[in-house]
C-alpha cells in the first residue's frame, strides 16, 4: 500500500527532542554547577534524586487517584523515614533533601515543614538558650515524644499578629499562664498538623500581666497526651478538611478553653516574665521578628524551583509537540517552539526563572549575615544595635518584597505553562494543574502577598524621608540618590541610545528600572505627605498613599531583581556569560515593554525606544529559543521529579502519557449503570401518542 503523499509525515517525537540538544551555544553542565553552586550539590542532587526515585514508599505517579485520608497516610509514613534521616544527616544535605522534596511532594514538605520549620524555628528563635535545652531534651529536635504545629494565624486574623484575639493570662498564685480563646474569631484556624499529628503547639497569644496587656508572645502549649493521644483538658481540635491543594497536611481548629502551662513554656528569649509577675520587655522588641524572616526567604527560592519544574514540561512538550504545517505536501507539522508567539509564551518566563533563581540565592546570603549579626548583638548596645536593626529592616522589606513578587510570578509561570499545553494541560496526570493548586497558597502563608508588598513600600517611603533628613541610603535604594538630592523632584535625563544594541544593554536596562522605581517612590512619597498635609495621622497617611506603595514596591523589586541578575552574570563564567546576558537583556526590556506607560512617565525611554525593545524581545525569544531545551536541562530535574510524561527528557510523552493513564484508570464495568444509566436509557413516556413531524411536507 502506497502512502498520500498530501498526508503529513508523523514525526518521531524522540528524534524531535533530540534535535533540540545537537547544538547548544554554552556547556550545559557548567551551567548546572553554577545554579546549584558547585559540582559537589549538583552531584548530591542527583543522589538524592535516585533515592526517592527507588524508594516505593515515594511513588508520585498515583497522587491524583489517591483519597483525602491516603494521601494524608502516606505523608505520615514519609515522615517517619524522613525524621530520621534530618536528625543524623548533615544539614547541607538535609536542606538540598528538603529543596528536591518541595517540588516532588510539597503537600509532604509543608507537613513535615510544620515541625521542623515552624515549630521548631519558633523555639529557636524565641526560646531561651535554657529553654531550647529543655525542649531538645525533650525529643523536639527529632520529633521523639514531641510533634509540634504553629498557632498563629486565626479564625479572625491572619496577617494582623498584633491584633491575635488568644490571651495567656499570667496567674501568679500558681506560677503559671491561662491560655484561653475568649471568641469564636479567636480560633486556631489553618494550623498545618494540628488535626491528626501534633501532641504540642507553639501558640501566639496576648501576654496580660496584672491586667495590663504586653503584646503577642509566643507560649508552647501541649494538645495531646504523648502516650494515649488523647485531647488535654481545655484543648479542643477539629479537622478542617478538603483544601484546594496540599492535602497532605492536616490543617485543623484549636480552641483553648482555660487551659493552664507552666510559667516556664513562655518563650523568653525576648520578653521576660518573673515569678514574682515582673515583665522585663528587650529594648527593641523588633528583634524578636528576625526569625520569622527565614519562611519568606525560603520561599523565593521555592518559587524559583517550582518554575524550573513547570519550564521544563512546557519547553520540552513545545520541542515535541507538532501542529500546522506551512502547506507543503507531506511536510512535517511545525513544532510549537518554533512558533514566535510560542516563543513569547514561555522564553520571557524562562527569563523570569533564572531572575528567581539569583535573587533567591543572594536573599538568601542577606538572611544568613543578618541572622549572625542578630545572634552576635548579645548586649551590645548604640551603634552595633542602630546596625543590626537598620539591617533588619532593610531585610524584612526585602523578603516582603520578594516573597510576594516571586510567588505571584511562580504562580502564572505555572499556569502560562499549563495553557500552553492545551487540552492536556488540564489533566490531573501531566503534572500542572496540580502545581497550580499546590502552589496557590505561597500567596497567602508566611503573609499575605498585598499586605507584604505595603510593608515594602512603606518602608520605601520612610527610608527616602530619612534620607532627605541625611541618613544614608541602603545599597540596594542608591538609585535614589538624586532624587534626595533634588529634594524629591526628580529629572530623569532622557536616553540617548537609538540602536537595539544601546536600548536593550544590561547597562541601559538598569539605569531604566531605576529610573522607573525611582520615580514611584517619589510619588508614593508625595501621595503620603499629602496625606500628612490633609491632618491624617501618620499611619492614616501611609493607609493614603496604599496604591502608590504597592506600585512602588513593584517597580522597586523589578529594579532589584534586574540588578541582582546583571550581578550575577557577571561573576559567571565566561562560557555562561553570553547566554545569561541575553536572558537577563530579555527579563529586563521584557518587563520593561509590559510596564512600557512607567518608562514613558519617567521620561528615560521614549516611544520610538520602546518600539526598540520590542524588537529586541523578538530576537532575544529568536535566539534563547535555540537553546530552550538545552536551559531546561541545565535544570537537572529527573524525570521522576518532573513527573509528567510530557517533560520527560527522552521526548517519548504521547507512549507514556496513555501508559500512565490507562495504568491508573483500568476499563472497569461502570459501577452505576443499573441503578442510573440503565433507568435512564430504558424509561418510558406516560404518554406513548403524540404528533408527527412530517418534515418532507415542510
């Protein structure tokens, strides 16, 4: 039998995704050192990797059949094997353990992040050198007779900690605190372990001492006896249920109803209670927040891993993918990369990724200098405080910033890349909309992502009024030098580059961001004293000029993304060098092109330069598109961490996606057809007569 020559040739989708790796313009595995940060983690990874990948009880193929009770089991008998191995492990390798963890499991990851992270970072950070020794002694360390949740959020408040409505009462005639939730509002709510797992709670309550209330402090309160499991006296728990995502952990209520502890579960490494009912308050409680940094700073790095994953399964289904053909005869279909608007599609969030993926690493350098800076204070007293407190400062903006910017950024990463799919994106087996739902909730934990983007702005706005009165600006807000100096009238000079080689350079890029950011927090910082000028309070003012501080936050964390990129490009390789230079000029005139009305009110770009850029994001997505498959490779991803057969790296999606789906989904007989479809197919009229249509008499 002869073929049609006019039926188009079917491609072998192997072949098709090996032609993408035939020639790419940098060394793939340099590249995978450098993201990692040396061969040594690259290596770890990997074995890491291969681990989980032999290990049956690490099956992630089945997750979307499982039931809310099965996944929830299985967590549950990962963290027993896990427990053991991040109590005797090195924490280098527990961490890169934890990272891979959090893009095959994150259900897992938050559960077993509930103790370790929350609970047990919450002793680190608030407890006494004494205290902390007794709670390791008492197997908090390696969750031996201790499991921990974290009680902070509530019914009634979540990003408001200051008005938590939970009280612990201190009653000195038995040197102990009452812990009671007075109101229905007043409930734990979303507390990660409580339902099933947690035997104690670190609890943020309103301290009230001889009737005088000292603010939220932390108090570990113990929910379950350790040897029946039953509820404590005054402890009551329900189970909150079906989530959107992340059913592995067990979220649940906790409402306390005079429930008495010890003075001693007080966490006092700040605020201290005596005996005698004496609250000794540190000079500057500010302090004490340092700790509860490390969430949203591990979560931009988590933004920028769950992206990689989410890439690599677009980029490489794109490379396989075949529709259309340019009317030839029997010509091959085209691939979905090789499409322009393909390329718009998913190369400016490849950009966006490695952006995460560098700021990520130096939020990171910041958090871990601020932490020993903090635990180096001791007493120390004027200018080393006025140090660590302005550091503190500058970081907590930062993290908020970040945090919110990167997990919205993760977030439609996601998705655009579950759209491009099509149809097939929207199974529950090619990896995506999963993704999408488990992922979801980094835009609300560890703080709201618009109340943590006005944080940064306000701080924005109170750094720029203190620089007006002469104190130095942080590194990071050295673009706003002139506009101090002109006293908050800035005069942007226009850019005189015409040439796409001029317009896009990281150089132009930067001082464009800058100039953009600049100008925001010039007018959020005109927006608030025109408050002040109104008679509003300060803190009224700041409520003012909101949407001004959100859109300066923005721009600012553009600007800092932009510029921790261009960093790190230069101390790359030099055989990175080229690649991560068009990635970075892409990410910034990209960006740029979508906010091109912030560049023309600032008056850095003009139209015709804008039109510029827009050309130049067209080469860029040109160019990076012959090295899309290659970029995601220096991902170093498994295909058992993809986890989707559309990204899986041989190319072979369309065999193992119907595998996948017929293995998990066997042909059964339909369990309701004799009591529904039966009944439904073989009813019968009351009335059996009825008129005719004749439609040939029409």
């Amino acid at each position: 039998m002869t073929l049609d020559a006019n039926i188009p040739q079917v491609a072998d989708p192997k072949a098709s995704i090996a032609e993408e790796r035939k020639a790419p313009s940098f060394p793939i595995r340099e590249l995978t050192y450098w993201l990692d940060g040396d061969k040594k983690v690259t290596e770890l990874k990997e074995q890491i990797m291969l681990e989980l990948e032999r290990d049956p009880l690490w099956r992630v193929s089945d997750h979307p059949n499982l039931t809310l009770a099965e996944t929830r089991e299985r967590a549950m008998k990962k963290i027993r094997r896990l427990a053991d191995q991040a109590t005797s492990r090195p924490l280098e390798e527990t961490m890169v353990r934890m990272s891979i963890i959090s893009v095959v499991d994150p259900g897992f990851w938050t559960r077993f992040g509930v103790h370790f992270g929350l609970f047990f970072g919450a002793l680190q950070g608030q407890a006494s050198p004494a205290q902390l020794a007794y709670w390791m002694e008492k197997g908090a360390f390696t969750m031996q007779g201790v499991t921990g949740c974290f009680g902070m959020t509530e019914l009634g408040h979540g990003s408001n900690v200051a008005g938590l409505e939970t009280i612990a009462t201190f009653d000195p005639n038995t040197d102990e605190f009452i812990v009671h939730s007075p109101t229905i509002t007043a409930t734990k709510w979303w507390i990660g372990g409580a339902a099933h797992t947690a035997t104690h709670c670190a609890v943020y309550a309103q301290l009230l001492v001889g009737g005088k209330r000292y603010g939220t402090k932390t108090f570990v309160v113990q929910l379950r006896d350790t040897q029946t499991f039953e509820l404590m006296p005054g402890v009551n728990i329900g189970d909150l249920g079906k989530k959107m995502g992340r059913d592995q952990i067990d979220n649940g209520w906790i409402r306390f109803t005079h429930v008495r502890i010890p003075r001693s579960h007080m966490l006092m490494k700040h605020t201290k209670v005596m005996r005698s009912g004496e609250v000794i308050e540190p000079p500057l409680a500010q302090l004490a927040y340092g700790a509860l940094i490390q969430g949203r700073v591990s979560m931009v790095g988590d933004s920028a891993n769950v992206a990689k994953r989410a890439l690599t399964i677009a980029t490489r289904y794109a490379s396989v993918r075949r529709q259309f053909s340019d009317g030839t005869p029997g010509a091959l279909e085209t691939k979905l990369i090789d499409y322009p608007i393909h390329q718009h599609r998913l190369l400016p969030l490849m950009a966006q990724t490695f952006a995460m993926i560098f700021a990520a690493r130096e939020m990171n350098t910041s958090y871990l200098q601020l932490m020993s800076q903090l635990n180096e204070l001791g007493d120390a007293k004027g200018a080393a405080v006025d140090a660590a407190i302005k550091n503190l400062k500058e970081t907590h903006a930062t993290s908020a910033g970040l945090k919110a910017f990167c997990t919205w950024m993760c977030l439609n990463i996601i998705d655009q890349c579950r759209q491009s799919l099509g149809g097939h994106g929207y199974s529950a087996y090619t990896g995506l909309s999963q993704a999408y739902s488990d992922f979801a909730v980094h835009c609300t934990w560890e703080g709201d992502n618009t109340i943590l983007t006005l944080q940064c702005g306000r701080y924005l706005v109170a750094t720029a009024l203190e620089a007006r009165k002469g104190q130095p600006l942080p590194e990071n807000l050295a673009y706003l030098k002139d506009a101090i100096k002109s006293g908050m009238v800035l005069e942007t000079k226009p850019f005189s580059g015409k040439s796409a080689a001029e317009v896009s350079s990281l150089a132009a890029l930067k001082a464009a961001w800058s100039s953009v950011a600049a100008n925001a927090i010039v007018n959020a910082v005109r927006d608030f004293e025109a408050g002040v000028a109104k008679g509003l309070s300060k803190d009224n003012a700041y409520e003012f000029s909101s949407a001004s501080r959100l859109h300066a936050a923005r721009m600012h964390t553009y600007t800092y993304l932009l510029h921790r990129f261009v960093a790190q490009v230069e101390q790359s390789p030099a055989a990175l060098r080229p690649i991560l230079t068009l990635l970075a000029q892409l990410f910034g005139a990209h960006s740029a092109v979508q906010h091109s009305g912030e560049f023309l009110q600032a008056g850095f770009y003009s139209g015709a330069q804008i039109e510029t850029l827009k050309a130049f994001v067209n080469d860029a997505c040109a160019q990076i598109r012959k090295d899309a498959v290659p970029l995601t490779d220096a991902f170093d991803y498994s295909d058992y961490v993809i986890n989707s057969p559309l990204g899986r790296y041989d190319g072979d999606v369309y065999e193992k996606y119907f595998e996948l789906v017929t293995s998990l989904n066997p042909q059964k007989p339909v369990p309701y057809f004799d009591s529904l479809i039966r009944p439904l197919l073989e009813r019968t009229n009351e009335s059996q007569s009825g008129p005719e249509l004749e439609i040939d008499q029409e």
